[in-house]
C-alpha cells in the first residue's frame, strides 16, 4: 500500500478554510465510494512539514484513479509521500474546460463560496447511476435557485450542460451580463439569444440561451455545451424545461437568514420548508430515473430529518450512508450548512 497526501487549496473563506480539511475527508470518501471501488483506505487529517494534509492509503494509483481525484472540490496538489516527509507530487489532470476565473471572478453578497458549490455537484453526481462516468458523460445539470450563477458555471467548468431558474430579475440579468461579457472576452466560440419569451402575445419569462464549446473545432462539428436560464418562479420549471430530462439538480435551499423564498401557499418565506414541500415534486419530474438531487440548507432553520421526509415524499430515495451524513459545516453564527442527497429510482 502506498501512502498519499492532498494539499487543501487555500480558501479567502476562514470559516470554510477551518472546516475544508473534514470537508475533503468527507468529499473523498464518496469519490471512493462512487468511482474507486472503495480502494482507498486510512482516510484522516495529517501534518506534513508542519503543513495540514488529508492522507490516504492506496494500492498504485492509476492514471484514471489520479484523473477523477483531480476534480475534488478543495485538492490543490497530491504527493506521494516516499520517505518520512518527503513528498513527490502526483501529476493531476482536472476536467475544467476554462480559465477559472469563470467560478471566481464574481463578487457579490451572499454569494456561495465555489469551493463547496463544486463539492456539492460533485457528491450529487456521485451519488447518481452515472457515477463512473464522471470523466466521459456530459452530464445535464439544473439549479432550480440558480442565483447569480456559480452552480451553472461550475457546470460549465466541467464540460456539461447547464439550466438555471430563478424569480429575481436583478440576479437573472447581472448573470446574463457577466457570463457574455466574460465569454466574449475570453474569445470563447458562442452563440447567445437573449430576450423575453412570449405565449400568446404575453410575455410570460425571460431567457437566455448559450450554445458554446471551449475548442473552435468543437464548435464547429457541434460538440457544443448549452447553457439555458430562464427568469422565472421556479414553481414554473416545468413549463419551460421537459420532464426526466436532468441527469443532476444542484441547489442551495434559501438560509432562512438574509434570503427568502416565494410559494403560492405563504407569500415570501424565509424557510425551506415551505419552498421544498411545493418545489421538490416538481423538481423530481425533471430528474431522469438513476439521477440524483443534491441540495445544501441551514439546518438552524429546517432539522435534516424534516427536509428528508419532504424529498422521500417527492419519490425520491435519500442517500444515507457515510459519508453523506458527514458534510454539516459552520457558515456564520446564524447559519450551520448541511448538504442532502436523493436519487430518483431508476
């Protein structure tokens, strides 16, 4: 067996930078779980040169084994440690198809922190039928909350499609503005169309639609990425997008805090009960059988217990089984995160 270290990416969060190291033991066991085959082994936190690591056992690792940990969500670089201290790094090959600054140029309040927006796609996927894809399948991903974008550009990172929904015009437009500004400034090969949609001469949403491909070859033999977000209630997910169409659907529930959420029954609420209880079956539909449901909450606001039996109401099977109950993590005094994960039966 061969001893390993992952150096955590530093993170401008301090808080998130405290509970990274538990995150990454977590997060790599469900890689572990999903597309190693349980081969690794001994998974805990270690000082290395006076230096926090997350160590591991393993027999040789394989290239594909090297390629699919390059995509955990808070790895910076990965040794072998051969002697003692003595380290000798492990060449990583990420799937990201863009310069990252996609995923860190935005800067905004209440913006969640990309580290986890990617950790929680990524045990979503894991947590999917299509699992051992991770590295071929152009996955199809829908953030119903979309915000100002981070889940749908993390996505895009990855090479997969993307859809978005979200009420706040606001939020709709500076997402808009951004990932076609930045697109046109990073000479990426697109075509956009952005305007309202109309049924029966009413304008009922707006929306923005993106077909676009990291390789101008790509491009042009249609080996494209698409990128759809729609401006509208996310109780209205289902007039614009089909059903069992989304390999994954990758959420933050609102925190109860700063943030509300609409529902037809209660007007503006700041719990994700409500919104879950009205949302999570329409979402459902949307999920392809075998794809799984991934969303993050404040438990000081919902306890996990409540927001599971909303998901299983739904049709959906909650995954918990370690380590998926091992992501809760301090944001601030007001909000403790904890991340849930359902797959529809296939």
């Amino acid at each position: 067996m061969a001893l390993y270290a992952l150096l955590i990416l530093p993170s401008a969060n301090r808080v998130y930078a405290e509970a990274s190291v538990e995150l990454t033991q977590a997060e790599l066991r469900a890689f572990d779980r999903g597309v190693l085959g349980n081969k690794l082994a001994a998974v805990q936190q270690a000082q290395v040169g006076g230096v926090p690591y997350v160590t591991f056992e393993a027999d040789e690792l394989g290239e594909r084994d090297v390629a699919v940990l390059g995509n955990l969500s808070s790895v910076y670089a990965l040794f072998e440690i051969v002697q003692g201290d003595l380290l000798r790094p492990v060449e990583m090959r990420r799937l990201d198809r863009f310069d990252d600054d996609l995923i860190t140029i935005q800067k905004y309040q209440g913006k969640t922190n990309e580290q986890f927006t990617k950790l929680l796609l990524n045990v979503t996927l894991l947590a999917s039928d299509w699992a051992g894809e991770l590295l071929e399948r152009r996955f199809r991903v829908l953030d119903p909350l979309c915000g100002r974008g981070t889940t749908l550009n993390q996505a895009l990172m990855y090479g997969f499609d993307a859809a978005g929904v979200d009420r706040d015009q606001k939020d709709f437009e500076a997402y808009a503005t951004f990932i076609q500004t930045w697109l046109k400034r990073k000479r990426v090969k697109h075509k956009a169309e952005f305007g309202p949609v109309r049924r029966e001469r009413q304008v009922v949403a707006k929306r923005l639609r993106i077909e676009l491909a990291a390789d101008r070859d790509d491009f042009k033999s249609g080996a494209t990425q698409l990128l759809d977000v729609v401006n509208v209630d996310t109780m209205r997910s289902r007039e614009f997008f089909k059903d069992a169409t989304f390999d994954l659907i990758v959420t933050d529930a609102p925190y109860g805090v700063q943030h509300g959420s609409r529902t037809a029954g209660k007007g503006l609420v700041r719990s994700p009960e409500d919104l879950l209880a009205e949302a999570a079956p329409i979402w459902t539909r949307l999920l392809r059988p075998g794809g799984a449901m991934g969303i993050a909450w404040n438990t000081f606001v919902a306890k996990r217990e409540l927001a599971a039996g909303l998901l299983e109401e739904a049709g959906l099977e909650v995954v918990d089984v370690e380590p998926y109950g091992s992501f809760r993590h301090r944001v601030d005094q007001a909000i403790m995160r904890d991340v849930l994960v359902a797959r529809k039966p296939a």
